[in-house]
C-alpha cells in the first residue's frame, strides 16, 4: 500500500486579508428583510480582469441614491403569477422574483412598475456557490411578458457566470478592500422571430464581510458599441486594510501548527492556533510518485 507524506513546512496559513475567500451561501446569498444601500455615480469602465488586480474607483462622483429591498416574495400580490419564487429583490420599484435554496439564486419573473409580468419557464440563474476565482457556470431559460394592451412576447436566451477576477478595490473616500473577487455575468436575450443582437454584461465586486456588492458595473454590448449604463458603489464600508505593513506578510510567522501522524495512509489530524479569529487556507503539497507530479489540494476553513 502507498504511503502519503506531507512535509508540515509546505503548509502555509494565509489570512483572509491576502487569501482569496469562497463565495458561499451562507454568507453571500439573497436574504429576507436585508437592505443595502448604493450610492449612483458617474459611469465608467469595469477594468481588467485577472489575478492580483487594483481597480482604482476612488474618483467616483455621486449623483443620487438606491435602496435594494428584499423580502419574502410570499407577501406580494403577484406570488400567485411567479408561483415558484419565494424571495423578491425590489429596487426603483420594480420587483426581481427568485427561487432562493442552499446553493442556487434562479430568477423565475420580474413585475415593473407598471405591473409588467416576465414569467420564466426556464429560469435565468442569478448565482450559484460555492464561487471562487476561475469559476464558471452556464445555461440557457427561457419566458413570456405579459404587459398592457394584451402584449404577450416570448423569448428565450443564454447566459454565463464568470469569476473573472480578484484583487483590490478602491473605492470613494480613499475606502480600500482587499480579497476582493469580481463576478462577472453575461445574459443574452432573443424575442421570438428576432435575432440576438444585444447582451447585458455585469460586473460585481464582492468581499468577504458583506453579503451583497460593494461595486456594481452594468454595460450594454452590441457588435457595434459597448456603454456602461449604470456604476454603483456601497458606501457604507470601511476599509478592510489596516495601515500596518505586516498584513503584507504571510500569517505562518504568527501561527502554530501540528501534524500527526506524519507520515500517514488515509488520514491526518491537523492541530494550529492563531492569534486571532481569521479565514484561512490551508495548502497541503503532496509528491506522488506514480504520476511524478506534485499536486495540491485546498481546504477553506475558520
């Protein structure tokens, strides 16, 4: 029977202010009786996407304010139209139905304010977790709106889920995030008898100790033109950087750790204080012989 060694030294504990965190739905997805608060600004563009970028957004100018409500979609009186959602986002009074569970966001209608109904027959997934950089997901859905004057359309579309970047955020105010992960997602919408010719691609900055965005950027693309149609930030943040340069420095100077039994067949117990209450990953580099390669497996822990 092989033998599995792991070399304590290559097991590395990397605060949560460097690591990159997993979006999870514990933490990130839709929840009842939250609000969250945006400030409106100038549009600009998203930047890059990448590992270890710095998005500089700190020139933003405000021009008003948005309040994102959400609540259970039970209490409406459309709930009996979208009959599978059970959470509404509501923002400039227009009223997002979702279907929330454990690990998926689906949109299954919206309802405008001029009581404009799109029903999905196919939902359009809004998220799923856990989402990390380097992730994606996928699909197609499909539905009808119902407006006044007996207007029924139907169409259908595809849409895709990219955790295209991570890195640092600055934001008005000099307010400076790092971990911060970029979820970009791209949704393309035909109405029957029509060709699609335009998607809407958003961006959306999230960190680890707030559940909703903290920067939000929507553009319209065609084959002839990209604009950005709204930037939004929250404000209502602090920084999630400390002015101390050790918080550049791997969080293995300050931590204990023991392993045993080393080495092992099929099981280890891992023993490691902190000096205080972080996320942290733990890399564990292991040498295969038969393959000849090293590999590495990640574990995101409290």
């Amino acid at each position: 029977m092989k033998k599995l060694y792991i070399i304590p030294i290559l097991i590395m504990f990397v605060i949560n202010l460097q690591a990159q965190f997993l979006m999870k739905s514990n933490t990130h997805i839709l929840r009842a009786g939250d609000e969250h608060y945006f400030n409106i600004t100038n549009n600009v563009g998203p930047g890059e996407g990448g590992d270890s970028k710095i998005w500089d957004f700190s020139k933003l100018e405000n021009k008003s304010t948005l309040t994102s409500y959400m609540y259970s979609a039970f209490t409406t009186p459309n709930s009996n139209d979208i009959p599978e959602a059970n959470a509404i986002l509501e923002e400039y009074e227009t009223k997002f139905y979702f279907k929330v569970t454990d690990n998926i966001i689906e949109q299954y209608g919206t309802v405008s304010k001029n009581n404009t109904i799109t029903k999905y027959d196919k939902p359009f997934v809004k998220m799923v977790f856990p989402f990390n950089y380097g992730d994606t997901y996928s699909g197609d859905f499909s539905g009808t709106i119902e407006g006044q004057n007996n207007y029924n359309a139907s169409f259908s579309g595809t849409y895709q889920l990219d955790a295209d970047a991570y890195g640092t955020l600055i934001l008005p105010g000099n307010i400076t995030h790092k971990n911060v992960i970029r979820i970009k997602t791209t949704k393309e919408q035909c109405y029957k008898g029509n060709s699609c010719n335009c998607k809407t691609v958003s961006y959306k900055w999230y960190i680890p100790n707030v559940r909703y965005p903290v920067l939000t950027i929507i553009q319209s693309q065609t084959a002839k033109q990209t604009k950005t149609i709204r930037t939004a930030y929250y404000p209502k943040v602090k920084n999630t950087i400390e002015n101390n340069s050790n918080n550049e420095l791997l969080f293995a100077e300050n931590i204990k750790a023991n392993i045993y039994p080393n080495p092992f067949l099929r099981e280890f117990k891992l023993d490691y204080t902190l000096n205080k209450n972080s996320n942290v990953i733990i890399e564990i580099y292991h040498y295969c012989p038969v393959i000849n390669q090293t590999m590495s497996t990640d574990y995101n822990r409290k």
